[in-house]
C-alpha cells in the first residue's frame, strides 16, 4: 500500500515545492512596484460635491462612512453632481480625451510629449511637472508615479481622491486633489486654494502634524520632486475632469471633447504658474527680534485683535474659547472639519512664525477660513505671536493668561522662562 | 526510496547551517554597535546563541539519521518502548538549569540598560512621541538639564523646543536620556546600532538611556545639513519594532551621533533659527534633510 505511492511523492511534492518558492523569491523585486502598464484611470463615479451642506453637524463622523456621508449632502441642504445623470457616450468621450491628455498611471503626462503650445510648455517647466529635455519630457513625472504607487496610493487612491483603502478610516481624510485646493498655501498669486510647488514640499518633508499624513523627508530628493510634481498632475487632471462633468451635467455639450479638456489644462496650469510665481512676503521690517518686555506687549495687542469679535481680525468668531469650544462644520470637499484649538500647539501647516503668518493673510480656502482682514503686517505678527504663547501659559502676560486660562499662577506647569534677547 | 527523504532534509539542513556559519564574513551579521553597553548586550547574544545552537544541531542532527536508519521497512517490527523515565528526568533537569543560568547571568545588564534609578545623570534629554507613522522628536533650547527638570520637561513643552520628525541627534558619548510616549497605538522605539528598544505604550511615558561610543557625522553650516558617511553600515537608523499598523514598515529614522557638544548645539541652533523664521524661504522645512536611507 505505501511502497506504490511513496515513490510518486517526492516528485509531486517537488513539482509544488520549487514553483512556490520560486514565485516568493520573484515578488516584491523591483519593477513590480509600478503601475501596470495596462491600467488606466477610471472615470469618475462618484458624486461631485458643488455646495457643502449649510446645516451644523452635530457629530463628528463615523469611521469609514465617507462615500454614505457625501452621498447624504443632499438631504441635509447641499447639491452634489452625479456623474452618473450624464449620458454614457459623452462620459466616455471624456474619459478618452483625457486619456490623451494626461496618460496613464504608468505613463502620466501634462499636454502632449511633441507639438504642445509653447506658453503652456513654458509654464510646465517652470512648475518642474515637465522636464526641460526634450526626449523624455515627463521623466520627473514617471519617477513620481512610480513612488506614488509604492507610498502614496493606499491613503490617496489612484486618481488621487483621497479614496484609497485607507482613506475613509482615517480623519481627516487624506486630500483629495481633484477639487483643485489645497490647505496649507503661501502663494500671493493665483485662485484661492492653490498652493506653490514649495507649498506641497514642505508638506511632504515635515508632513501634517496632528494626522496621519507623515513625513516623507527620508526619500531621495529625485523622489520627492517626482511625488510633488505627480500630485499637481493629478489635480490638474482631476480638476479638469470635474469642471468638464459639472458642465456636462447642466446641460452643455462639447462636440470637440478632446479640445475643450486641452482648453481647460491650458487655463488650470495658467493657475497653478500664477499661484507658483510668488510667495506671500512679509512687508519689509513689520518684524524685529523683540526683547521679553517688548515681546509681552506684542501678544498683549494680538491678544486684542484676535478677542474682538467686531475687530478687523475676530478670529474669536471661529476660534471659540481660543479653539477650545468648536463645532464642526462642513469644508469644500463635504467632509468634516472645525477651527483648530489653538491651546494645543499642534499646527498642521506648520509651527514656523512664517506658516502661523501665511495662515492668517491667506486664510485657509477650503475649509472656511478667511483671508484676515488685518492690513498692517506688523499687527499680524502681533496675532502670530500670540498664537504662539497660547499653548505656553507661562509665555503670556498675566493679564492675558488669566482670560484665557483662569487659574492662578501657582498651579501653572514649571517650564523654563524664555532668555532675555 | 524512504531514506532519501532523510537524506533530503540532512542536506537542506546542512545547507542553512553553512550559511548560519557564513553569514558574519560576508555582511549578513548585526549591524554596526556603538552603544556603551552593547557589546556586553552582544554578548549575551553570543553566548545564548552558542549554546541552544550547540543543542539544535544535535537534536536535528539526531532526527535526520533516525530518519535514514529508522525508515520504513516492511519486513522490520515495530519496537514497543514505553519511554525512559531516568533519561526524560536528566534532559528536562539539564535544560532547566541552563535556562535559570541564563536567567541570572542576564540581570545585570539588564538592569544597567532599564531600571530607571541605575540610569546615568543624563547631558541631553530628548522626548519622542509616536505616532502612526512616524516620529515626532523634540528638543530642549536648552540643552542641559538635571534629570528631574529633564523629567518634568518631557510632560511640559516649552515654547523654545524644537520639533523635528524622524531625525534623533545627540553628540559622542553624551549621557543620552529619551522619554517615550505614543499618540495612538503601541510601538516601539528602536536603535539596532545602540542595542535598545523600547515599548511605547499609550498614556505612559518611559524613560530610556544610551551612550554612543562613536559618531557618525559633522553639522555642515555652510551647506546647512549634516553631513553624510559614505559607508552605508554607517548610516544608522532609528526603526520601529511593534507592529503598529499599514506603515509600520516606513516608519523609520536616522540616528546622528555628531562628534562633540559644540557641533551639536551649532546644528541645535540652526535648527531652532529655521524653525523660527519669519522669511519666506526656498527650500522647505526645517534645514538638514536627512539622506535617504536606500542611498
């Protein structure tokens, strides 16, 4: 009985136990880590958020509901647009329109490879999502892709909708790139929203404090210049296709789709070069280095503009009991999203003096923070150092420590006193 | 046709012994140790090592021959043995004593390397947070501080302290203390080339301390980063040692040992300049960008 069949298993056993192991030494090796060359970018489907609900939500929202949460802006007073109310043909023409616009996953592209309008050629280089080599234009962009798949996809979904696996679990829910705005923006130029190169830079370096976006600082600078430059493809990409489809859905029809999509990119990089060209500057001098006594007196006075909630900043309106007692409220993108306590000294757009500085002037579009209405820059710097204090309260003046933590001084936490300048 | 399965395992075994035994001459061994304790840690390792593997290669050894001479015949009787009682008494005592042995000869250095009150009055305090998935260090501006200060300070950030994602510096042979904590989930902090990790546990924070024999690079203020080794082996690395969640794997870090206190407080005060910047700049965030680690 065993004789027979024994001297079939050794073999059998082989012909299973060397592909098996073969396969395990093959994967995870290299160009596996690109996209499939077969794989394109799906249309969209899902609904276009034109207006956020007015209605305060009450709650916080549950884990993992982002597609029900969009779909239910409707019932609570806001309008979405749904793809799919418009007619196949014109959404496929679409899609294959941008298809020959922007590329593949594996082989993106802004404009064509030859013959594209010089302006919008100019503008691409300069914002480093086209290289300035003519025989492999979109190599900064390939080598973003490639990273992108490897680190960024799971969290921010293939066309870069903040839908991944993982992005209706963790909150805030990671960007999605195609409304075309960012948060954390320092460009004097261009539409509200639109950030500079430098912009999504320096969040991949230090990340976003306070969420699960971390710090990417350890790639190569080759990688990070790829991931920055793959992220505008894709929100110039994804901009334009909601642009298109949200026209498409009112009634308009473009018998020539694949120039209107070359239209629409022409005029959104014409954006993103606008947004790129400048920084927000600082007025020559607005800032000294200040001595203690001098430094008491600036939170003193930003401490005024910010608590007065008829003043040109108020940021007491929104940032009730100093960030401390906020409600939600809903950004452009349909998702939840509320003030920031500022007592936490968590600041996702960074802690530099200059980020706390650009929030203020720029405001934050998305979510609902507004450019200051503060003109003098030297007040606001009043305001950003009083934002800073706040989290310390041994850093502000008593007066100013007792309105905002009303305990007396003995009961502080001992921290070390900030030396004399 | 029976012995060959035997044959079969004694050879793959004997393949994975030779290149057990190969490995530290060609690079696949631990990576480099500058810690002040770590060579009594390699130790440890070594003498742990050297006696379950004198045991593994016996007791397999013992198993592939008896299953060449014991394979299956047809014309041989099965032996009724109903076990060896002295024998079964002689391995469990053997083991055991073994075991308690290196239950003891341990202590001390385990004790040298955790125990909060045998842990050396510290030259640098640093606090890390965890969090999914990454790193969050800060430093004091004011770099000396008494172990209790230093305590304190871990629970009350001051306005001054720098705050720096997956980067952990500190200078030769500085008395190095870090206070642990974790936003989230469990990790846990850990320096291969230091011979340490440690758990962090949400709500708890936990003290840890080294000393680093060797550094590993020199604050460039000209270029405005630290310069990088050219030797990989010397590029060390801060890595997460609990499974934590999707990223685990990336949440890595570089460790910087800069080769004196001077050069230290010289990167400390760039640092704290960036991070106090009231200019709009063109390179992003805080200066001194770490080298990839794949480089």
């Amino acid at each position: 009985m065993i004789s027979g069949q024994s001297s079939r298993r050794l073999p059998r056993a082989l012909s299973v136990a060397v592909p098996l192991l073969a396969a395990l030494l093959a994967c995870g090796c290299g160009e596996s880590v690109r996209y499939s060359p077969d794989l394109r970018y799906p249309a969209r489907t899902d609904p276009i958020v034109d207006d956020p609900p007015k209605e305060q939500p009450w709650a916080s929202e549950q884990p993992g509901r982002l597609d029900e949460s969009i779909a239910e802006i409707p019932k609570k007073g806001g309008k979405i647009t749904e793809p799919k109310s418009i007619d196949a043909g014109l959404r496929k023409a679409l899609l294959a329109a941008l298809n020959t616009t922007f590329g593949t996953p594996y082989a993106p592209q802004v404009g064509a490879a030859k013959g594209e309008d010089e302006g919008v050629v100019t503008q691409l280089v300069q914002l480093k999502v086209r290289d300035a080599k003519e025989d492999a234009p979109f190599h900064t962009l390939a080598t973003g892709s490639k990273a992108f798949r490897f680190h960024c996809v799971h969290c921010h979904g293939l066309p870069g909708d903040g839908h991944g696996p993982t992005g209706p679990w963790v909150v805030p829910h990671p960007r999605d790139y195609r409304l075309g705005k960012f948060k954390f923006v320092s460009s004097a130029g261009g539409p509200p929203g639109k950030p500079r190169r430098d912009d999504l830079m320096r969040t991949l370096h230090q990340g976003i404090d306070g969420t699960s976006m971390p710090s990417f600082a350890l790639l190569s600078d080759d990688e990070l210049d790829g991931l920055a430059s793959y992220v505008m493809h894709l929100s110039i990409r994804g901009e334009v296709e909601k642009d298109i489809l949200t026209d498409l859905a009112a009634g308009n029809d473009y018998p020539d789709m694949a120039d209107e999509v070359h239209t629409r990119m022409t005029m959104i990089v014409g954006q993103w070069a606008a947004a790129d060209a400048k920084p927000i500057e600082p007025t020559k001098d607005s800032y000294k280095d200040l001595t203690t006594k001098q430094m008491a007196e600036s939170i003193r006075r930003g401490y005024k503009l910010f608590s007065d909630p008829s003043g040109s900043a108020s940021c007491i309106g929104c940032h009730q009991d100093y960030g401390r007692q906020v409600p939600f409220r809903y950004d452009k993108w349909g998702t939840l999203v509320r003030p920031a306590n500022l007592t936490h000294g968590v600041y996702r757009g960074g802690r530099r003096p200059i980020d706390i500085f650009w929030r203020i002037k720029r405001g934050i579009d998305p979510s609902g923070m507004p450019p200051t209405g503060v003109t003098d820059d030297k007040d606001v710097w009043d305001v950003v150092n009083f934002v800073q204090a706040m989290p310390y309260p041994q850093m502000l003046p008593e007066d100013v420590r007792y309105k905002i933590y009303d305990r007396p001084p003995e009961e502080h936490p001992k921290t070390a006193v900030r030396v004399e300048k | 046709m029976q012995k060959l399965w035997g044959l079969f395992f004694a050879l793959v075994l004997g393949a994975i012994l030779a290149l057990c035994l190969v490995s530290p001459f060609v690079g696949w061994w631990m990576p480099q140790n500058v810690a002040s304790y770590g060579g009594e840690v390699d130790n440890l390792f070594n003498i742990i090592l050297a006696i379950t593997g004198v045991v593994f290669v016996l007791t397999e050894a013992l198993l592939c021959w008896f299953m060449f001479r014991y394979a299956y015949d047809p014309q041989r009787k099965a032996l009724y043995v109903e076990g060896n009682h002295r024998l079964e008494i002689t391995w469990t005592l053997a083991t055991s004593v073994v075991l308690l042995w290196i239950a003891f000869a341990q202590v001390s250095v385990w004790e040298r390397i955790k125990y909060q009150g045998l842990m050396p009055e510290p030259h640098l305090v640093v606090q890390v947070t965890a969090h999914q998935w990454e790193w969050r260090i800060r430093y004091p501006e004011e770099v000396t501080k008494t172990d209790a200060d230093g305590r304190a300070w871990a629970e009350s950030p001051e306005i001054d302290d720098l705050h720096l994602p997956n980067e952990l510096h500190t200078w030769k042979n500085a008395n190095t203390r870090i206070y642990l904590k974790t936003q989230d989930v469990i990790h846990s902090f850990g320096l291969p080339n230091l011979r340490l990790m440690q758990d962090a546990l949400p709500g708890k924070t936990i003290p840890m301390w080294f000393k680093a024999t060797e550094s590993n690079t020199q604050w460039d203020e000209a270029a405005g980063r630290c310069e990088e080794p050219d030797d990989a082996a010397r590029r060390w690395e801060i890595a997460c040692k609990e499974l934590c969640g999707g990223g685990h794997y990336r949440m890595r870090g570089r460790l910087y040992v800069h080769p004196s206190e001077d050069d230290f407080r010289a990167w400390l005060r760039y640092q704290l300049k960036a991070q106090n910047s009231h200019e709009p700049e063109t390179h992003p965030g805080a200066a001194g960008t770490p080298v990839a680690l794949q480089k």
